[in-house]
C-alpha cells in the first residue's frame, strides 16, 4: 500500500521529524475542517445544534465509526469521557458482573492510571489487587479472578500481550477480560470480536489523531452490556434522557455508558480526523510500520549502538512503536527535539520514537537516524541546555 496519499491528509509543521511516540497524533487536516465546521453549527444554530447538527448523536455515531478499526461491532462501541474514566467504569462494570470473587489481576507493564484506579476501588470494595511480571499474568489467574485488566501494548516499551489467549484463559477460570487498547487502537490490527475481550477502552488522540484531549471510548461484548447497572449512571446513559425522570433505566446496549454532556468541538474534531482511516486496512498499516521499525533498529544497531533496544525484537510481539534505553534518556531526547526529531522520554531510562505510516515514511526514518548519530556521536545531550532540571520533556 502506498502511504504517499495519506501523508497530505495531515498537516505536519515544516522541518518536524515527528516521531512522538505516540503521545498525540498530528493535526488530520480535515479534523481542523471539521472543527471549524462545528464551530459554525454553534455560531449558526445556538442551542438547536443538539438536533439540527447531530452533536447528541455523536458519542454513539464515532463508536460506530471506531468500532471497524478495533474489529468490534458496531453497536458495541461508545465514546466519550477520558481514558482514565474509561476504565474506571468499564472495571466496576466487570466486577459488578462477578460480584462473589475477591481478586483483579494485572501487570506491572500497565499504566499507572490504570492501576491507580483499580488499587481504589479494591481498597473500596476489600478486593486484591495482584500487580504481576506481564510474563506472570497468566499463571495468576485462578478461581477467585473477577477480571483481568491489561493494557494490550505496554506504553513504555511496547511489548504486545496476547490477547486471544489470555482473554481465553480468564474466561476458563470464570474471569472477565478488559483491555486498555491506548496504544494499540490505531496502532496494531485488532478483532476484539475474535479474540473474546469482553470490555475494552482507549483514548483517540495518540495513533487516531483525534486532537489533545479528543475523548475515549468504551466497548462491551454483545450481550454483557444488557446485565450492567453503570457505575456512573449519568442521565446521558438514562433510556430517556428528556424524560428527566428521578429513577435511572439505563439506555438500551453500550449507549448505557453515556455519562453527561459530550464534548462536541472534540467530538467534530475526531469525526473529521477518523476518515484518514478510509479505505486503509490495518494489517497494512501494521505491516508497513514493522518495516520502518526494522528501517530504524538495524540503523540505530549500526550508528548508535549505546542506545539499546528495549522493545521486543520479533514484530508480533510488539506495537507501532519502539523503545531504546539508555541512562541519560532524557537529556537525549532533548537534544533530539532540539534538532527537530520528536519524541518522548518515559521515566527513567526509554526514549520512545513511533513507527505510523499513515505520515511517516522510510526518508523520515533516514533523517531521524542521521539526527540520532549525531547526537549520540558529538554526545550533544551533554549540553548543560538539556540536563533534567531543563523541565519535563514531552
Ligand atoms: C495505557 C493508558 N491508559 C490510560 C491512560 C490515561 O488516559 P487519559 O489521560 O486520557 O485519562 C493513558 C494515557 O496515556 C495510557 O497510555
């Protein structure tokens, strides 16, 4: 597939090797077109917009539009709310669903809002929460389980969890199945209708450009859904929202999720930046980003060896991005940045750098390699100028 065509689809600042990896997507131009459109809505309908230009709908219609890029159907998928709220409601959604078992079980390789959440609302509810090796999740699980909570692809350094078959093996000791997907929605091929995950959340602005802050969404199995009372049930999610009835009935399937007014320039903004993806086809996508992963392994190995590979090496193992280890991580990605190469630092040793063909090809690869052995040769991150107490990078 020729990527060439969906590069101009974004609107990338001049001289930028952005290889940010992948803490916010670039700007799709027609999210920017969508935006002002929405803004145009508000100044020309006021209130009337709810209706008139389909923003109430819109939580429901970007579930729809989402749910092909993570192989769920489409009725099964809603967005809205932050990642972070994401996961608290998709959690006690499962436990609520096994409400006689004691423990959740999840990963030291997760994110910390992830495991924030769930240490709470065990302290909360007297569960366990067991923080295993990612390669001890699967021997952890056992008759107590509730739910297994994982995120697919480690943010750091991007080792990919199998998610058929530990969805599979909770379900054979009674559990639930949730998947963060933040950095793999967009990223990686996904089926979660085939792989068996009964919950699943992510956020929008990484791998689908959907702007800083663009919202999450949330997917439930068919079928579960029906069983769950939200732990939130905001009116949004009521069956009758205009009813302003005193008693919740929850909306009929996943809209049930709904939680109180969307975020609509957001919103118009990620409808827009979602049509990138038309006609694309993620094992594709994949499949390309591997090749320029591989592009910047073997140059990295060669011109700057004292940068050690800290993701897995075998492709299947891994996400769309890479990380790279090395003590003085952060001074040297200040250097990078300073050189127009971006990325991101993540505590306390990875440089991380994001393999996204839809806007990135192998000459961008090649600059960011050049950028890469100069710094490493000339030791530029050295400079006083990057030292830590410059402040946080990215
Ligand atoms: C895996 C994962 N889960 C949860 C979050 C939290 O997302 P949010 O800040 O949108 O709530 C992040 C943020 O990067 C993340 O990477």
């Amino acid at each position: 597939m020729d990527f060439s065509a969906t590069r101009a689809l974004f609107d990338l600042p001049d001289g930028i090797c952005y290889l940010d990896g992948n803490s916010l997507g670039p700007q799709p131009r027609a999210a920017a077109s969508a935006a002002a459109r929405a803004l145009g809505e508000w100044q020309g309908q006021l209130i009337g917009g709810w209706n008139g230009a389909g923003w109430m709908d819109l939580p429901v219609a970007l579930g729809a539009a989402i749910a092909p890029l993570i192989g769920a159907a489409p009725d099964t998928v809603v967005v809205g709310e932050t990642l972070s709220i994401r996961v608290h409601q998709a959690l006690m959604a499962a436990l609520d669903l096994r409400p006689e078992r004691t423990e959740i079980v999840t990963d030291s390789g997760n994110f910390p809002s992830d495991i924030y959440i769930a240490a709470e609302i065990a302290r909360r509810r007297g569960l366990t929460l067991r923080v295993v090796a990612p390669d001890a999740v699967e021997t952890a699980l056992g008759p107590q389980t509730a739910v297994l909570m994982l995120t697919e692809v480690d943010y750091r350094t991007a080792r990919r969890h199998d998610m058929a078959r530990l969805s599979a093996r909770a379900h054979e000791v009674g559990a639930l199945a949730l998947w963060d997907l933040a950095h793999s929605a967009g990223a990686v091929p996904l089926d979660l209708a085939g792989a068996g995950a009964d919950f699943a959340v992510g956020c929008t602005y990484k791998y689908l450009n959907g702007g800083p802050g663009s919202p999450a969404f949330l997917h439930a199995a068919p079928g579960l859904i029906e069983a769950v009372t939200p732990a939130l049930p905001g009116w949004l999610g009521h069956a009758a929202p205009f009813g302003f009835d005193m008693d919740y009935a929850p909306a009929p399937g996943v809209a049930r999720m709904r939680i109180g007014t969307p975020p609509v320039l957001q919103m118009a903004a990620l409808q827009g930046a979602l049509t990138v993806w038309k006609g694309l086809s993620m094992t594709e996508v994949f499949a390309t980003a591997q090749g320029l992963a591989q592009r910047l392994i073997d140059g990295v190995a060669a011109r700057a060896p004292a940068l050690r590979l800290a993701s897995p090496e075998d492709p299947a193992r891994r996400g769309s991005h890479l990380a790279f280890a090395h003590p003085e991580a952060q001074a040297i990605m200040r250097a990078f940045i300073a050189r127009g190469l971006v990325g991101d630092f993540r505590a306390p040793d990875i440089v991380r750098l994001a393999l996204t063909p839809l806007y990135i090809g192998p000459a961008d690869i090649d600059r960011a390699l050049d950028i890469i052995a100069e710094v490493m040769t000339s030791r530029a991150w050295e400079d006083p100028a990057f030292a830590a107490s410059a402040g946080p990078v990215t």
